[in-house]
C-alpha cells in the first residue's frame, strides 16, 4: 500500500514537472535544484543522528564497565581470576595473562575506563576507525559479560578453580551485555548511514 502510493506521489511529481518544463523551464529548473538540497540535508542529518546514538552507545558502555569493575572489586574477582591464572600456567607451562595485586589492578582498570570514555570525543566525529573500535569495545565487553554467567552456570573457571555462585562480578555482566548489544548495533547503523551517504553522493555526482 505504501510502495503503491510513493510510486503515485513520484508519477505525480514527474508530471509537474515535465508541465513545467515545456511552459516554464525557468521554474522548473528552481525546483529540480530545491530538490536537490533537500535531498543533501536530509544526507547530512542522517549520519549524524547516527553518530549521536552511536556516542551515546559507547559512553553507556563506559558507564556499565565502570559498575563492573567496582562490582568485581567489591565481590573478590582477583580471588578467583589470580589462581585461574596460576592453574593454566601450571597446567599448560605458559599462559599469556598476568597475575594482579589489588592496587595495581582496580587503578589499572580506573584508567583504562577514563581512557575508554574519553574517547568519546573521537567517537562523534564519526571516523571509519571510530566505527572499527565501537565494534572491538562491545565484542570484548560482550564476551566478557557472557564469561561471568558461563562461570556462574559451571561454578568453576577451570577443574583446580571452584568459584561460588554467583561469580564475582555477575550482576554487573546483566548489564555489560544488553549495553554491549546496543553499542555493536548502533555502530552497525553508523556504517549503514555511512554508506547510504556516499552512495548518494556518487548518484548526485554522476547527474551532474
């Protein structure tokens, strides 16, 4: 139904304009080039709508990790992840990640957090590398939600690790996820809006 009526509304303006320019070309060179701009501003207010959502996205995301990096402090994460890590070097003879003291891992995340969240002024300036790095924060952060329920579920890191339920750092991962998910699907909608901008430059480009 709809399809049917903007390809009447089209007809319609086609006829118009076709009147016009055998009575009026003058006219009807005014509202072809009308047509024109409206179609530019709608190409540039679409992006950045986008671009809006998408740094609102990311500083959601930032505001979640920081809730689980104190929920992990406050629930004893480097308990379970410090002997985690022991176990897989003993087992395996190498594992890449470090063990932590307290201070140097809640500061550690503290920074990388500001780090995170200051990139957000980078963010709306709608970058294609911005759109890159939206994608790897809520994958990560997304595995990492979906690890502490996978703990919780298991009641174990590894066989030599037992970890009571619900893991430390679980509550938090409710929330790490659904941000994470909002985050990969407007960065997703960012490259579309993206794309659909170009791609309609290149049409105006090629009628000129």
């Amino acid at each position: 139904m709809l399809a049917g009526t903007e390809g009447e509304c089209n007809r319609r303006v086609r006829l118009v304009l076709r009147f016009l320019w055998r009575n009026k070309p003058q006219t009807c060179a005014r509202v072809w080039k009308s047509r024109e701009n409206i179609g530019r501003e709608v190409h540039m207010h679409t992006p950045a709508e986008h671009l809006q959502r998408l740094t609102r996205a990311w500083v959601l995301l930032c505001f979640a990790l920081a809730i689980h990096v104190a929920d992990e402090a406050a629930t004893g994460f480097l308990a379970v992840y410090n002997p985690t890590v022991m176990a897989l070097r003993a087992k395996l003879g190498w594992w890449p990640m470090p063990t932590f003291s307290f201070g140097l891992w809640l500061a550690g995340l503290i920074v990388v957090v500001l780090v995170l969240l200051g990139m957000s002024l980078w963010v709306v300036r709608g970058s294609r590398g911005s759109r890159i790095a939206a994608y790897l924060f809520g994958t990560v952060m997304l595995l990492n939600g979906i690890a502490h329920i996978a703990v919780t579920i298991r009641g174990a890191t590894v066989e030599a690790v037992r970890v009571g339920r619900p893991a430390p750092g679980f509550y938090s991962a409710l929330l790490l996820i659904p941000a994470s998910l909002y985050l990969l699907m407007a960065a997703r909608r960012a490259g579309r809006a993206h794309r659909a901008g170009l791609h309609l430059r290149a049409t105006a480009g090629s009628r000129r």
